[in-house]
C-alpha cells in the first residue's frame, strides 16, 4: 500500500493549474505501487493519476521514464501517457516530490490469470518491444549481472539464515551465469517488471500494460524469460507448460523469436529469477519487522531457478 | 490507510451483476478510512465507492448506517447514497465480508480549513440533524456516559503512564459529567464524528457529508460540540473564537439552538473532548508498536478537556 506523502488540496489545485487538466473535483489516495505514492483524481475533463516519486526513484532516471510512455503511446501500445503542462514539461513538482500527471487506465490486473490472458500478455510484451524501437533516451539495466553481484555482496554473509547452503549455490550459480551470459542478441526497451499486476484486462481483452520504472535496455528475450517466472508458474511452484506456450506463442505471433534467443531462455530465465530472488532476499533482510511493506518470500524464485537450471531444452517451457 | 481485504476481479464482477451498476472498468484500493476496507470503482455508467464492512463493524449496525444515508439523501443532504440491488437488499457479500456499493461524491477535505468553511459545516450540521427526523431504525450511542465508562475502566490502571496525575483527573471527570449532563435537550440522528476528512469541499462550496459510521441517536447539540472540538481548534491547541463563532451562527442559520442547548455546550464539549480522549488513549495503550496504524495523540483531547473547563459562559465559544 502506497501513500507516502501527503498532499493538502490546494497545493494539488496549484500545481494542476500548470495543466489544461479542467478543475479538481476529488482526490484519494491509491493502496497500489510500492516505490512511489498515487492518488486517483477526478476533473471536470477526465479521470488522472498522479504519481509523485519518491526518494527510492532516481529523478534523473524520470525523463526516460515519461519519455518512454509518451513514445509507447505514440506508437500505439496501450499505456498511461503523462500529460504535458502547458510549458511542455512532463515533469512537475507537488509537497517536495517530483510530480506527473498521467492518464487513466481502465482495466483490472487479474489475480488468476489463465493461458489465454498469458497469450496476450506475450502479444503485448512483443508489441512493445517493437513499439520501443526509436526510443532515444538510453537506461542501462542497473539490475543485471554487476548489479546482481552488487546486490549479493550485500547479502551473502547472511543469505544461510534463510536456507542452509544458499551461500554456495548462489555463488556457483552467479558465476555460471557470468560465464554463459548471452551478450549478442537482440536488445531493444524492455518493461523489466511485466508482472500480472503490471498489465491490466477488461473481460479477457488486455486494455493495457502500467508501471514502466524498472524500463531500461537489455535482451528483449530476458523480458520474455521475466515474463515466463511472472506469469507461468502456479502457487504451488509447477511451472505450467500451456501458460508457457501461450506467452512464447503469443509472443511470436507479433515479433518472431530467433533460434539463438529460443536457445538462450533457459540460462536468461535462470537470470531473471536470480535477480528477482536477489532483491527479494535483500529486502527480507534489510526490511525491519512491523515496516509497512508486505516482504516478499525470496526462496519463491529460488524455486524458480532451479526448475530452470534443470531445463535442457527450450521445448520444455512449451515452445515449438 | 485501510484495505484490509483484497478481492479478485472475478468476486467483483459477479458481486457487480447483482446491481444495475453497469460494466466494471477498474477498481482501485484507496487509503482512507480507518474501520473498513474502501475501493474507488469505474464502471460503463458511473464512479462508486465499494466498501467492505471490516470486523470492527458491527454487522446488525449496517441496516441503520445504510438506511439513514438513503433516508439523508432523499431529503436533500448532500451525502453518500448506498445502490440497491436488483433484490432491493443494500447490502451484498463479497470475500467473506458484507460489502455495499455506494454512490462517489465529488469533493476533497480541508487540510487547513478556515473559519469559512467552519460556517458551512455548522449549517451542514443543522441540515443533516432536520433531514434525520422520521428515521425509524434507533441506534443509542455506545460512545456515551455507559461507554467511556467502560473504556475507562479498561485504561485507568495504565493511564499515568501517559501523563502523572491522569487518572484521578479522568475519575473526576467522569463523575463531574455524569452529575452534570443533560439529558432532556432536543435529541435526533447525530453524525458523531464529523471532523475535517468527513466533509468534503469543492472550491469553498461545501459538496457533502461522509462516513456515518459513528451515527446514533443522542443530543443534536452534542453534535455541535463534537464540531467544536473537531474544527475550531489550531495545531497549537488554542480556540480560534472566529471559527467557533462561524460554526455556531452557521448552525443557527438553519436550525436555531435553545438558550438550554446553548448554556449546555461547555458540559457537552467536555464530554466529546472526553470521548475522543478515551478511544484514542485505549488505542494508544493497545495498538501494539508497528501497527499498520497511526495512532493519535490523546493529549490533543485532553487538552480541549481542559479548555472547556474552564469556560465560564457559551459567549466565550463566540455565540451571541
């Protein structure tokens, strides 16, 4: 639940006059997002979110951010798209926060997707991908390789309070995923956090994808490997091989993988579920009790990386 | 903040068909409110607020909160209107909880309200306390006499640890209340907890009441104190006499006070003072540290406690 700062009516009425957004009829904080604090607004002229960004976003980091959506949105892809004030700046500032107004959404992001909503989930991941081309700001991914190690250097004196033997196996995999890493395959935006609750439906027709604060450029295939860990595994830590041919399905039906990325899926979701257990263990042992965040088991994408380290072929996730 | 209960898309949908409410579009958990779970809904035809009645409820309770809003509104106060279902029932039940779906007013609360808006919320007050006349179902106030009394009984041993002396205070006080307080003046429907994010403001037009989850049958003029307390205080503690004033002739210009309601004010402000001291001193004693709540200061009330004891005549509030 997200509400970290709190804004008094009129300096949200000052700071939307910079704005052809109508008069202010209402605003509530939203219980959504964890890094920043939402509020849902309601004008004379439409329904907005404001976002403002606090201390955990690098504001230097905002331009590429809100440049992306704006460049998404003009390519076609279903995305908020930030207003611009009337001086054409994205970029405001509300209670000592970087500020944006961004567009509503409609749509629901489904607690129990099936395989046909991962088939348009892969759809619209490879729809950006391509929407994505031209994009000229560039954000390197701060979550790969060296910020893995960076991330782990941080944890691993601890990492055997939350499984014996973790130590060891965390460090073998690192240094076989160092050694395996594919550099040379297709690179392009990827979302880095398509998460379920990061793509939103209305009925079974996907309306739109959200959040795009861990964008950056990398494989295109590592956000199809991400993808896969975020959306084809049930509770119970089986993987689903109809939901995995449906995303890959999905997925190539708009942008085609090539042999060499098919290849590469195992060792890029092995990555991927190791970055999302590194911060998660990170988190679990940084976060003190009673905070107000919701921890988020780590050994889930331990889990998940050793079903991928047992993978022999790209078959195996459902693919042709 | 307070979304205690997160529902799925499919619970909500199907909760949705039993009313003409439309499509669902969207549906966001909002931070605020502090008994129940809250959700801002988007459908093809109309915003609404969905709650989600928590255990602090009292379920027999719901029929009288539900039904004054609809009895409220259909004599012209400004407030929630909760939806009926195509059945009639206003209530439904949605992950395990009775839940309503109630009409969205537009408007924000006032951080920083002035005496202005102390006016319009006096005569809101005295608006709200006519429309409640003929409404049939009764709910005596269990934050009364009987009430503190309880309460206190539960925080007395610990009290001094809030303050040296508290509790001889508070024991005379109760029983100085107890002997002095009036029990013939006009009584109706109260709101009983109308502070500042309880009304809500376009501009500086009062747009609504909220949240009559505290309503109950006791002393209208009880009411005005509990404003008193609520509104015409400022962070320092002091009394700003122009918003008293404001409250009160605001009130009057719509329902006139008797001379007795008159001359019972300072009693009846000592006892709401009395009453928001006691809830938050139990919550202070109780809430355990690093609860997912804030809690409130009770020395705030008891502060005000000791402001209108020391009040000699009603003039001193700023009436006339």
């Amino acid at each position: 639940m997200a509400v970290y700062t709190d804004i008094s009516e009129d300096d949200l009425k000052h700071f939307i006059a910079a704005y052809d957004a109508g008069e202010l009829l209402s605003y509530k904080g939203i219980a959504e997002g964890v890094e920043n604090s939402n509020f849902l607004l309601h004008t004379t002229k439409f329904p907005l979110i404001l976002t403002l960004y606090e201390k955990r976003v690098d504001r230097n980091d905002l331009p590429f951010f809100l440049g992306l959506m704006q460049h998404l949105a003009a390519r076609g892809l279903s995305c908020p798209l930030p207003l611009p004030r009337r001086d054409g700046a994205l970029l405001g500032e509300l209670s000592g926060r970087p500020a944006a107004l961004i567009s509503f959404l409609e749509g629901m992001w489904l607690r129990k997707p099936e395989a046909k909503h991962c088939r348009e989930v892969g759809k619209a991941l490879a729809a950006m991908h391509l929407a994505g081309e031209g994009f000229e700001i560039r954000r390197p991914n701060a979550l790969s390789l060296a910020g893995w190690r960076e991330l782990w250097d941080k944890s691993e004196a601890r990492a055997d309070e939350v499984e014996k033997g973790l130590s060891a196996e965390i460090r073998g995999e690192m240094a076989d995923l160092e050694a395996h890493w594919s550099k040379d395959l297709p690179a392009g935006v990827i979302h880095a956090d398509l998460f379920p609750d990061n793509v939103f439906f209305i009925g079974d027709q996907l309306s739109g994808l959200i959040d795009f604060y861990f964008a950056c450029n990398d494989l295109l295939a590592y956000d199809v490997s991400i993808c896969l860990n975020a959306w084809c595994f049930e509770k119970d830590g089986s993987y689903n091989i109809t939901k995995g041919k449906a995303l890959i399905e999905g997925y190539q039906s708009v942008r085609p993988l090539s042999a060499r990325e098919m290849e590469a899926l195992p060792v890029l979701a092995r990555g991927s579920a190791l970055r999302f257990f590194l911060t998660r263990l990170y988190d679990w042992l940084t976060t003190p009790a009673g905070a107000l965040v919701v921890k988020k088991d780590p050994l889930e994408y331990l889990r998940k990386l050793r079903f991928h380290r047992q993978i022999r072929s790209t078959s195996e996730y459902g693919a042709l």
